[in-house]
C-alpha cells in the first residue's frame, strides 16, 4: 500500500509499505477520505504542535472515515481513550492522559490506502451519508464540543472568532442549539471565508488585529455578545473576543495557537465576570454528530472546497496552508 509520511516542515513523502495486520481488538480499514485539520497544518509548517515535535517520520491525519472488511462505510473516531482514568470515569475521555490519537506520538494517521484502528471506534455510517460526510464527522465533533462548553441557549447572540472549518461548524451547531444571533470574523485577506459564513446566516465583520469589538458590539447591539468561541489560535482573535462580550458571559478558547502561551486582559475579563473555557478536541458525540447531519440542521458539504488524490497530498497540504479553501479532502 502507499502511505504519505511527514519527515519535517514541508516535507511529506509517499512510502510503499506493508499493509498493516490488525492487532486483537482491531479491524482493517480502507481508508477512503481523509480531511486536513489546522493540528495538521501545524505539524506540517512548524515541525510540531505545541511542545511535541515530529521524531520519526509520522503519517497524519485524524479526520477520516473509511470501508470496513464488510463493506460498510464508517467514521472512525481517531482518539482510543484507557476508560479507567479519573478523567475518563467522571466522563472527560477527551482529557485521558493515556489517549491514543492517529496521527499522533507513536500513532500513524489516515493518509494511507490502509489502516488497522480499534474496532470499538468504528462508527458505521447511515444510508445517504458519503466517505467525504463521514470524514468530517470529526471537525464536527469539535464544534459540537466547543459549543457545549459555551453554554448556548435559545436566543443567544453567539460570535464566532475565525472562520475556518471548525469555526464554520460552530456557526452551524450554535443556530442548532438555539442561537437567534450569529456574528463572524476573520481576516479581509480570506474573503471566502466571510462569504461562507454570511451563507450560513452570520453577520460578518472583518478581523482588524483585535480591534474588531467595537464592530462585534455595533452589529448585535446591548451590551454584546452572549457567547464567543475564538477558532482563529490568534491572540488578536483572544483579545477580541474578551472586549466584545456582555458581562457575565462565557468564551470558548478552542483555536489551537502557534505559541505555547495565551493572555489574558485579567482586568476586562474579572470586571465582566466571565467564565473562560478551553476546549479539547470532543468528547463520545458521534451519534449527535450523524443525527445533526440527517435532519439536515448542519451542511458537512458546504464546508468542502478541494479535493485530491494520495500521490498529490504535497499539494494539499500547500493549498490547505495557503488558507486560499476551506477544508481540504485527500482521498487515497
């Protein structure tokens, strides 16, 4: 089988290997569509993400569904929590300190023709739904996530602070969830992305390094926003999203950013009394997931701009860098 590996910045190859055995536990996956998260395009433009570097060459990729030995068309949930830690009794798989995640540590990913992945993390998939739906199950997922943690509530005004993929989810999840309100922002450099939110019903304002509050709080109105979830990884984006909410409201951190530290105006948020919240990749949300995209409440599709084959996963990670598309697909 082919497999693209990243042996550093920049430097993804395509390997001829072995089709792997499953171990006890585990099935065979072909793998049939595999998206490129931003967690990626760490990896792939900085070497690492966080304090972890690449030491081997590492197949990415986490966001991928795929066919069973069956047939079956499924999602694979790429995260394999222990279920006996602390965090994962009281119900936080997504905080396990021994999880497993493909693409990651000792882990190889999705961007190859075959992979072998705990059978208990294969999700099958419904009639209608695509490899490409079930691929982005996973960014959904996310969002799914981030907007739990924000509290929403019927009627809330929620803004969302960086327009990619995961940020166009939570757009989505949020109106789902009961939001009446929706404001977006990202940079005037990234029309696309503005106009793909405004599509999904956002007021969109453009992201001015930070300064873009003054705007947030025009748009909506009272004393601002209810909710804020920043998916940019910017401070900038942090910074706005303090200024440009209510007192008393809540602001989701779930952008992934380049530095390992994040301020804080102490100030702003102890004067607005706010609750702060870091959000971690997902939690069991598969099966909301997949009902969300069945009543048609959330469009996976809309969210996908290109698409390319295993051997052209060079030029996917380049295009996806670029942030010239939205979610970039590579199907091997």
């Amino acid at each position: 089988m082919r497999a693209a590996r990243l042996h550093g910045t920049r430097d993804v190859r395509l390997h001829d290997e072995p089709v792997p055995t499953p171990a006890q536990g585990e099935t065979l996956v072909r793998v049939a569509a595999v998206g490129l998260c931003g967690s990626d395009l760490h990896w792939f433009e900085e070497g690492g993400i966080g304090g972890t570097r690449i030491s081997r060459p590492i197949v990415p990729g986490h966001e991928f569904a795929g066919r069973t030995p069956d047939g079956r068309l499924a999602a694979i949930d790429p995260a394999v929590y222990c279920g006996r830690c602390l965090p994962c009794l009281e119900g936080h798989p997504n905080l396990c300190p021994s999880v497993r995640f493909a693409g990651h540590g000792p882990d190889d990913g999705a961007l190859r023709e075959w992979m072998a992945w705990p059978a208990h993390c294969v999700v099958a998939l419904p009639e209608g739904f695509s490899a490409e739906d079930g691929a982005m199950l996973e960014p959904l997922g996310v969002a799914i996530h981030a907007v739990d943690l924000g509290h929403v509530r019927t009627g809330d005004t929620v803004g969302v602070l960086g327009c990619g993929p995961i940020g166009l989810f939570c757009l989505q999840v949020a109106k789902a969830a009961g939001a009446t309100r929706l404001v977006a922002t990202d940079l005037a450099s990234r029309p696309h992305r503005l106009d793909a939110a405004r599509a999904l019903g956002a007021s969109v304002i453009p992201a001015e390094e930070g300064r873009e509050a003054s705007a947030i709080h025009a748009a909506v109105g009272g004393l601002g926003l209810d909710v804020a979830i920043e998916c940019a990884g910017t401070q900038a984006a942090v910074d706005a999203a303090l200024e440009s909410v209510r007192p008393g409201a809540r602001i989701v951190l779930a952008g992934i950013p380049s530095f390992e530290r994040t301020s804080l105006s102490a100030s702003t948020a102890r004067r607005k009394g706010l609750t702060i919240a870091f959000s971690r990749r997902m939690k069991h949300v598969y099966p909301r997931a997949i009902a969300l995209v069945a009543s048609g409440r959330v469009d996976l599709r809309r969210v996908v701009s290109h698409r390319f084959a295993l051997a052209d996963t060079t030029q996917a990670f380049e295009l996806a860098a670029s942030r010239r598309g939205l979610k970039v697909i590579v199907e091997p």
